[in-house]
C-alpha cells in the first residue's frame, strides 16, 4: 500500500498519538506522520475530527478514524495478518480491553494529580495512588503475560501499546518528583516489562527520550500557565 | 459442558440493562442477581475487586466488568445477530459513537437533571450541543446501527429511556420534539423494540427510585 494512502495525524510527545504509530509499525504498515504544530489545531485535523478536534486521526485513503484505542483495533481488524495486536480468545480480549480502559480513564487521571497536586502533602498522596494503581497492573501482569516478556505474552499487543505508551510520561513523572513509580520492590514485573517495551522495533523510534520529553513538559507547564491570546 | 451465565446488575441502572438488552438480543439464557449498592455482595466484590461496581457478567466462571466491554464479548462469543458491523470502518465508527456517549453525553445529560445553578445551565448548553452532534449522526436511519439496533443504540440506552423519565422528573426540556425530532422518533422505535422493551425497567418505579435517591430536581 503507497504511503500516502495511510496518514497519522498526530504530535511525538503524545502517548495516545504512539499507539497507532506502534500498531501500523508491528503490521510493517507504512505511513505518513503529519505533526501538528504545538498549540494550533490544521484544517485537515478539524476537518477528519470535527466532533473531538483532537489527534490522533489515522487517515486510511479518505476516511477518518478517530480515538486511539479504537484506531488500533482498526488497524489490527484490516491488516488482519499477523501478527495480531489483540489476543486470539474473546475473554483475554475483554482482560486486555478492561485493564486499557483502566489506564487511560484511572491511571493517566492519577498521573495527572501529581503534575496539579498543591503541597508536599498532597504530592505524596497524589503519588502513592498512581503508585497502588501500578500495583493492580503488576497484578495483571503477571496473569496476562502467562510467562512472556509482554502482556501480549511472547509478543506485544493491544495492552502493552495501551498502557506502555504512558511509560515515556511516567519517567518524567519520576524525574520531575524524585521518585520511583516503576519501582523493583513493588512492580518488578513492570520494571522490566517497561525495558522489553520500549527497546521493541516497533516501539523505539516512536517512544521519546525522557529527557526530549521532559523538556516539552516544561514548555508545556509554561503555556498553561501563561494568559491565554487575544 | 453447560454454558453457565451470571449477571450482576441493579434494576434501574441503564448500565446493567445495556447488557441485558445484548444477552436478549443473542438469546442467551442468564442467571440475573440484583446488587443492593449500599451493601455489596462478596461475589461483586470478588468478581469486580478493581471497580466494585456493576455490571459484571460470569461466564463460566470467568468475570467480566465495563458494561461496553462485557457487550463486545458478548458480540465475540455469541457471533449470530450481530451487535456490531462487519466491516472494520463501520466498527471503528460504532465504537467510536459509542464512547462519545459515554465520556461526553452521560456526565453532562446528568449534570443537567442533577446539579445546581451555574452548574446546571453550563450543562444544559454542553448536553444540547451533544444531542445535536447525535441528531446529526443519526440523521434519517431508523436505528444508530441502521435497520436493527446495534451498540450505538445500545449504549445510547440512557438517551433512549432515562432521560425521558428525568425530563418528567424534573421538568426539564432538553430532548424535545421540536428541537431535536430524529431523536425523539428513534426513542419511539427504540423503546418499542422487542429486545429493549421487556428490558426497561417500569418509568414509574423508575423516576419513584431516583426521586428518594438524588432528592428533588429543581425545576
């Protein structure tokens, strides 16, 4: 399939925008990565997601598909060779599907509250429930996993690419707060599994450097803090 | 061996019924327990340790929490009267309604019947909008899924029953013929469907429920 015909609209420091981008890589689908400039929205964004206005949007010809979890089910629905992104058996897609939406609507939220947390205090208890909400994952880890490096098992799938594109935002987190989320003593599973994630084919030319991705954090804190334009 | 089908609801949640409607409309012979929320079962809590909150379906033993996931597993087991399209476009599309509905429309439809002064009408305005981008999207289709109700429909079951029994409640005139005529007919196929009406709970129970339950809306 020409390149052109299967477009990301998208920007690198985000972790939803990383997920179609693995997916198409795992498929050894080419693309192409149309970045959208920091603080305006295009006309083909606003065109392709009228409803959300946000990215990422895979392009496939001309049609839109919106919300990334959603995009990577789509990808893996068509270029339905495998490797497959989503586990074979219905109950293990449901586990997968569940403990994604545990981390996009429980834990992102959470990494969110340390970032927005007023006061030692409130940063220390802030932490410790993104701390106990990996613990849950460990948990998941381990009995999705059945043995093998990824939660995919021996291969990535649709949960390692959900929850692993946090992983570049977490090390920030980590950095900036002088702590350990992924910790030996409580995730060692994770710990590793984070290592297998991001040094995957697919995965290390989308996943920033923590330091690149640190530094836009900083960026970004200033324009939400700055007043807004005229 | 005998398949063996549980669900754990509570009889006026539009959640618990979204996956009743899904077992009804693939057949499947269930056990149904009712959860009192005020006093958790061991098996919820068991089968649910993540949440604690229902719906969860147990199939053969195996539980199953988030009422859309439980729908797409339903779809992926039962694979006759599909819930979901065929095609990868049009699932993709399904899925992506049916999330809109649920991040964006339920909160806010919520606030709307719920909250209080500046609240409320913020929310008036954001669920208007909403209801406007659905009556779009439905535009002259019979059902979001098209002939038959699909999962758009399904999880749009708040919109479908509850909203209208709120609306009596409280007096609200959100979803109204006059603005919004395309929802309102799709409400009236939707809730004389045979795989959705035995599964509503009585409107009278209903708005009694939620009256002792969130007090008196303001109207």
């Amino acid at each position: 399939m020409a390149k052109s015909d299967v477009k990301v609209l998208g920007a690198w420091p985000s972790p939803f925008v990383m997920r179609p981008r693995i997916a198409l890589n795992i498929k050894s689908v080419d693309y192409e990565f149309l970045q959208e400039t920091f603080g305006s929205k295009s006309e083909l964004l606003l065109k392709s997601n009228p409803v959300h206005k946000k990215i990422p949007v895979l392009i496939h010809g001309d049609k839109p598909v919106c919300e990334s979890l959603i995009i990577v089910e789509y990808i893996d629905e068509v270029w339905s060779s495998a490797p497959s992104i989503l586990p074979s058996n219905p109950y293990d897609r449901a586990t997968a599907r569940f403990w994604a939406s545990y981390v996009d609507e429980k834990l992102f939220p959470s990494m969110k509250e340390i970032v927005s947390a007023d006061g030692e205090e409130a940063k220390k208890a802030a932490i410790q429930v993104v701390v106990d909400g990996l613990v849950l994952l460990e948990d998941a880890y381990a009995k999705c996993s059945k043995g093998g490096k990824f939660f995919g098992g021996e291969q990535i799938g649709y949960l390692d690419i959900a929850f692993g594109s946090y992983v570049g935002w977490l090390r920030v987190t980590e950095k900036f707060n002088q702590v350990k989320l992924l910790d030996e003593a409580k995730t060692p599973g994770l710990v590793k599994w984070a290592e297998a994630f991001c040094a995957h084919p697919a995965v290390k030319d989308v996943m920033p450097e923590t330091d690149k991705l640190a530094e836009f954090a900083k960026v970004l804190a200033k324009a939400r803090a700055a007043p807004p334009p005229k | 061996m005998a398949e063996e089908v549980k669900l754990f609801g509570v009889w006026a949640s539009p959640l618990s019924r979204r996956v009743e409607i899904a077992l009804k409309m693939k057949g499947v012979k269930y056990e149904y327990i009712e959860e009192d929320l005020s006093n958790k079962s061991q098996l919820l809590l068991k089968y649910n340790p993540v949440h604690k909150k229902i719906p969860v379906l147990v199939h053969n033993g195996k539980p199953i929490a988030e009422s859309l996931v439980i729908i797409e597993y339903i779809d992926e087991t039962w694979k006759h009267n599909p819930i979901l399209p065929q095609h990868p476009y049009d699932r993709a599309l399904a899925r992506f309604w049916a999330k809109f509905i649920d991040e964006k429309c339920l909160t806010v439809l919520w606030n709307s019947i719920w909250s209080k002064g500046k609240e409320r009408e913020a929310a008036i305005e954001e669920a208007s909008e909403h209801l406007k981008t659905l009556e779009n999207e439905l535009g002259d289709k019979k059902f979001f899924g098209g002939e038959e109700i699909g999962l758009v429909d399904i999880a749009a079951i708040f919109i479908g029953f509850w909203l209208g029994a709120c609306q009596e409640l409280s007096g609200l005139e959100l979803l109204t013929e006059d603005k919004f005529p395309k929802l309102c007919k799709w409400i009236h196929e939707y809730v004389n469907h045979t795989a959705i009406k035995e599964n509503l709970p009585p409107k009278d129970k209903l708005i009694e429920a939620m009256s002792a339950r969130f007090g008196a809306a303001s109207k």
